[in-house]
C-alpha cells in the first residue's frame, strides 16, 4: 500500500501545484484513521520535491515512484521506492530511498552503527544506512517473489541537505553496490548510481504494477525460527527503534564491561511491536559473543515453547530460558545481560508456596532481575497486564532503578507487526474497549487485515477450519467464564466451553501431553492445539494467522459502556472482591480481551455469548 504513486514527472507537478499533500493526507485518513503530523508533512515538503527534480534532471522523469509504501504485516513505511527497468539485465528493478533532511549528523560515542543529530538532542538514532539497509532485506524476506531478484532490489539513504563534511563520521559505515548513502554536495554521484539501476528510457508502470502485484508470503513466526536464531545465527530482520533497541543493548554491555558500569534498558511496545523477535535477536548474538547472557519471562507457557522449539535437542540452549523468580538468590552482576520479555508480567515478590524460608524476605522482585546483571533489558506492554499483583510498568521498573543511582535507556516501539501491521486495528481495538479516549468506532475494512463477526462459536470455528486447512494457523481462545476441568480417566478432555448447543474442552493445563492433545506451553504452536479453546494465559505472547475470540458473559455491554462482571467470571485470581477490587477488576478484564483480540496476523474473527453485546459488535462491523 502507498500514499501516493507517481512517475517522477507527474510526482513533481503534483508539488508544484501544491496538491501531492492533500492527496496522502487523505489517503493516510483512509488506511489508517489517522492524520499525519506537522513532522511528516514538513518531511514531505521538504523532501520529495528533491528527490522528483534530482529524477528529472538525471532523465528519469519516467520512472514510477511510490511513495510512503507500507511493508508487508508492519506498519512502517519507506519513503519512497522507484520502480523501473534495469539497464542491463532488463528485468524490473527497484530503489529504495530513505530521504533525511539532516544538515549533519555525527556517530553516537564512535559506534558505527548508531548516530546522533543536534536537533534530535543527546540520544541514540539508527544509521540511515542500517535504516534502508533493513528495509531491502525485510521486502526480500516477505516479498517472495522479489528473492531472486536480490541484486535488483537496492537501497540509498539520501541526505539532500548535507554536505560530505558534516556527515563525515558517517562514512565510517562501509558502502555496497546495493546500499549506498549519497549527500546534496554529491547529486550527481546520486543520479550516477541510480542510471546503474534504472533505463532512463523505460518507462516504470510495469515494474510498479509487478511489485504492487506481489503478494506477501508467510511471515517469519517468531518460535518457527527460534532454533535457527540460536543455532544457526539466523538473524531476524529488525527496522528502526526495533535495530536501535538490540544495537542500544549492545553498545550498554560493551560501555558495562569497559567501563565496570551498570545501566537499565526499557524497551516498550504493544503486541506485535518486535519485543520478542529482539529479545531471540539479542539472546542469539551475545550467547555467540560469549556474554554470559539468559532470557526470561514470567509466562510458563512462553518459556516452555521457547525451550522445546529454541532449545530443540539441545540442552544448553534450553538452559538460556528461565524465568522471573529464579534470580532469588543470583549472584549480584553475575551476568552480563538479563533479557527481561514480557516484563509486563513482574510480580511484587519472588515468593511463592515453594520458596524456601530462609527467601522468604520481601525482597521486590524487580530488585533481583536489576541486581542480577551489569545490563538486565525489560521488555514490556502495560496493557498486557491482566493478573492481580502484576506490577512491571516504566515507572515501577524506572523509579526503582534510579533510586539505585542507575541509568536508564528507554525505546518505544511504536510499529505494529503483528495484526497485518494495521495501526488501524490496534487503535480500534484500544477504542472499542475504552483503554484510550474516543469511544468504539466503526471497523473499516483495510487491506492486510480482516474483521468479522461471527454469530455462532460454530459458524466461528467453521471459517477458522476453512483457513487451517488452507494451511494458515488459526486458533480460537476466550475469556475465562467456565469451568476448567481435569482429563477423564481415559485421556479425553472435557468439554467445558459450552454455549447452546455448542462446546468445546479448554486446551490442557498441564506440561503434559494427553492423547495427542499438546501441552499447556505448546498449545499456541503446535498444529494439535486446534480444537481446544485457549486463554489468556496460553495465548498471551504468541500469534497466529487467523485469531477467534469468544467474548464471554463477564464482559458485556449496555447502552453505551462496558460492564464487568465478576460473578461471570471463573478465574481463581479474580474471585476475591477484596485482593481485586471493582475498579481493577474491570480494568484488568479488559486488558484480557484487549490481549485475546490482538492475536492474529491475518484477520479476526469476534463472536460474544451476550446478545446486547453481540449487536453491539454486529453495528461496528459491517
């Protein structure tokens, strides 16, 4: 998807007629529901009547530009792509270009991979040539059809505005045939490189219709190619603050062992956002640095998928996955690094029924994950909290660590890659159960994702059969409103989901498996987890393709509010009024579903058990 496409000639009437604004702007409105800010159209002002004037005066008038083009299941944009014919091999050919208007720029304490400029003030900025660099190989990783084409794909990051001198501490960054940087004081070395990629006597619809034509393969499931991740050094492809988070970290633990210091890193994101692809990222590359590094998360379930599918016939890597209570009595900076996912999930205290009475001090476990590495990492959502006693937020984790007299480094993801990429769907979804202002709005169908209601849990399960069986992952979770029984002696599950006429048994709640029904842990990954109807503590911290939620009775609307109810609701945690007062309750019911409904990649599928709430959904999505 882009915001606009244009030969390069047309591109640069459009500006001068001062309608190329007004015509992204609307188009932005349309696919995302949201307007750009005063950044992006000063960007758009100031950059793109460049770029389409350097095209003309290179001949090049005739070559298609999209510009503001969406990557595939992410949100994240490249400026511009040009789209044309290569002047040799006469295939199509494509240049992505990543315009910044800095006047200068310098590297970030002599790392070549992070740079710092005045106007941005002391903090850390991805190199624009890690930035498009990332870009080319995230499209041939998701772009199927573009794999054999790899030497056809390249990517510039043209800095208009400067001159050698002022980006100088830049070059230190090796150049490619296919990734290069280029400044205004050198336009025609820009226009020499593109004539290299691009017939200045070809015209570029047909090579921009072929790459709006690709369709987006699979994406790269984060636990399908943990093994790879660790094992083989497969490496995650990682775009903008996801890169500067893993370099960040990278850079603390180097300055840590120089230095004999000690920093925090926060990273913050919702689903989707990469918290996990750079956690495995992270794990991978300091375990091969030879870091004494661990991994940990306060979710069983994630821990053990990423144990038996990361840690797959080997034990080492198993024993890299742990979790938030097992640093009671760790060594202080006895590690290098604690990857600290999920962090969302820290409790107040380590202590639980099997803890020995000589721990059993109170400690906050926030203070042991801190204490036990020179640079523990804390990746976190706080709209994922959904249990009582769950307290890891910024300000927790920030306050305590200053009160320590540490430093603190905080990055926000702020791109979606999961829900198809659709900053649409996370904002309806944040809407629609009223955890930011506005109100519920109508879904407005957008390519790359889907929503639907459906009117029976069955007609739900039949639509999530038809997508399985055309070899997409699907799975159906709900909230917590029934029973949760044991296995009949037998093996066989019960089925305790029932609504009408129609039941199905929870996923199984041990680490064991039972007449071929997969464990706990395992439900989200494995095939054989279809069939079961999952909760939030299976499906929390992992995706699927095709995502069913089963809004149940404690959850409910009326008139023009959500109601929660506690009787409705069979979660152990919540059953005390006094431990989970009213307020919190509702809030963290919520957060349930908020959860639940952010599972997909491709689409999802809504049913509620409640008929008010039911036409409610039925009235926003058409």
């Amino acid at each position: 998807m882009v915001l606009l496409r244009q030969s390069a000639t047309g591109l640069r009437s459009l500006f001068e007629s001062q309608s190329a604004v007004e015509q992204m702007v609307g188009r932005m409105l349309a696919t995302t529901g949201r307007r750009p800010s005063a950044g992006e159209v000063r960007s758009w002002n100031g950059s793109l009547p460049t770029l389409a004037s350097d095209l003309i005066s290179a001949g090049l008038g005739g070559i298609e530009v999209l510009v503001e083009h969406q990557l595939p299941l992410t949100s994240r944009r490249v400026d511009a792509i040009l789209a044309g014919q290569h002047p040799v091999t006469g295939s199509a050919s494509y240049v992505l270009v990543e315009l910044k208007q800095w006047s200068g720029a310098d590297l970030f304490e002599d790392d070549p991979a992070l740079v710092m400029i005045d106007a941005y003030g002391p903090r850390a900025i991805l190199h624009p040539m890690d930035q498009v660099s990332g870009y080319r190989d995230y499209l041939l990783d998701f772009l199927p059809g573009l794999e054999s084409d790899g030497e056809s794909v390249a990517a510039v990051a043209y800095l208009h505005n400067a001159t050698e001198r002022s980006v100088a501490d830049l070059r230190q960054r090796p150049a490619s045939n296919q990734v290069r940087m280029f400044t205004g004081e050198r336009k025609s070395d820009f226009r020499d490189f593109l004539l290299t990629k691009l017939d200045p006597d070809v015209p570029g619809v047909d090579a921009a219709d072929r790459f709006l034509g690709l369709s987006p393969g699979p994406s790269k499931q984060l636990l399908a190619v943990a093994a790879a991740e660790l094992r083989d050094r497969e490496q995650f492809v990682l775009l903008d603050e996801q890169r500067v988070a893993y370099e960040l970290v990278l850079h603390e633990v180097e300055r840590a062992r120089a230095a004999d210091s000690k920093s925090v890193v926060i990273v913050t994101g919702g689903p989707g956002t990469g918290k996990s692809v750079i956690a495995l990222s992270l794990l991978g590359e300091l375990a091969r640095q030879g870091r004494t590094v661990l991994h940990a998360t306060g979710s069983r379930s994630f821990t053990q998928t990423l144990r038996n599918v990361a840690g797959r016939g080997s034990t080492r890597v198993k024993s890299l996955f742990k979790y938030f209570n097992s640093f009671m009595d760790a060594e202080r900076n006895g590690l290098d690094v604690l990857i600290l996912d999920e962090a969302h999930r820290i409790r107040e205290t380590s202590v639980n029924r099997y803890t020995k009475a000589a721990l059993r001090t109170g400690r906050p476990q926030v203070d042991e994950l801190i204490a036990a590495a020179r640079v523990p990492v804390f990746l976190l959502d706080e709209n994922q909290v959904v249990r009582p006693g769950e307290l890891g937020t910024v300000e927790e984790i920030s306050a305590f660590a200053i009160a320590l007299g540490l430093p603190v480094h905080r990055i926000s993801l702020d791109d979606q890659f999961r829900c198809g990429g659709s900053e649409a769907y996370i904002r309806w979804v944040q809407r629609l159960l009223a955890l930011v202002e506005g109100g519920p709005l109508p879904w407005l169908a957008e390519d790359g994702f889907a929503v639907s209601v459906a009117d029976t849990p069955a007609e739900m399960e039949v639509m999530l059969v038809s997508k399985r069986d055309g070899g997409f992952g699907a799975r159906m979770t709900a909230g917590y409103c029934w029973r949760w029984s044991d296995p009949r002696k037998d093996g066989t599950l019960v089925d305790d989901v029932v609504i009408g006429g129609w039941s199905r048994p929870w996923n199984l709640r041990g680490d064991r498996a039972i007449g071929g029904v997969p464990p706990a842990p395992l439900w989200a990954s494995d095939p054989a987890g279809f069939g079961q109807v999952g909760c939030v503590y299976t499906a929390q911290g992992f995706e699927y393709d095709w995502n069913g939620v089963i809004i149940g009775p404690d959850l409910v609307w009326r008139k023009d509010r959500w109601v929660a109810v506690r009787g409705e609701n069979k979660d152990p945690d919540f059953r005390s009024g006094s431990r989970v007062p009213d307020e919190e309750f509702d809030r963290l019911v919520r957060n349930v579903y908020k959860v639940l409904l952010t599972r997909g990649m491709i689409g999802t599928v809504i049913h509620s058990c409640d008929a008010e709430t039911q036409a409610f959904l039925r009235g926003l999505v058409a």
